[in-house]
C-alpha cells in the first residue's frame, strides 16, 4: 500500500490517460465506498485525482476503516 499518512489522513494521487478514464476510476471508488459504508474525500481536475481518508467517528484520526479502504481502492488500479 502507497498511501501517505498526513495530518491525519491517509492520502494518495491518481493520474489517468484522460478525463473519461478518471471519471470511470472514481465510479468505481464510489460503488466500493458504498460496500464498506467509508467514503473519501475527492479531488478531481481533468485525468489527476487526490484521495483522502480519514474517520470522522472517531476523531478525524487514520484508523483500520481507512486503510481497509484503502487496500480496496488498491484493488482498482
């Protein structure tokens, strides 16, 4: 896993072919956010995409919903 914890996030960049690329991406990010009821905070510009997570719950702190996450969205790359 090449997340970077940082200031209480785990948190890593995605760059794609193009837009339509990175859109499908983070449909699929969204449909998996959905299963484990854990959704990131999203930034989008053209093909690059920044994904934050963090738990709200329990303090804004990084915790093993995250990194579950994490490993999940892994999966999709």
């Amino acid at each position: 896993m090449n997340w970077e914890e940082k200031d209480n996030k785990l948190v890593k960049d995605f760059k794609f072919k193009d837009f339509s690329e990175a859109f499908a991406f983070l449909t699929r990010v969204a449909i998996l956010a959905e299963k484990h009821n854990h959704h990131p905070e999203i930034y989008n510009v053209y093909n690059k995409i920044s994904l934050s997570l963090t738990t709200h719950d329990s303090g804004s702190k990084v915790t093993d919903k995250d990194i579950n996450l994490a490993k999940a969205i892994d999966g999709l790359s």
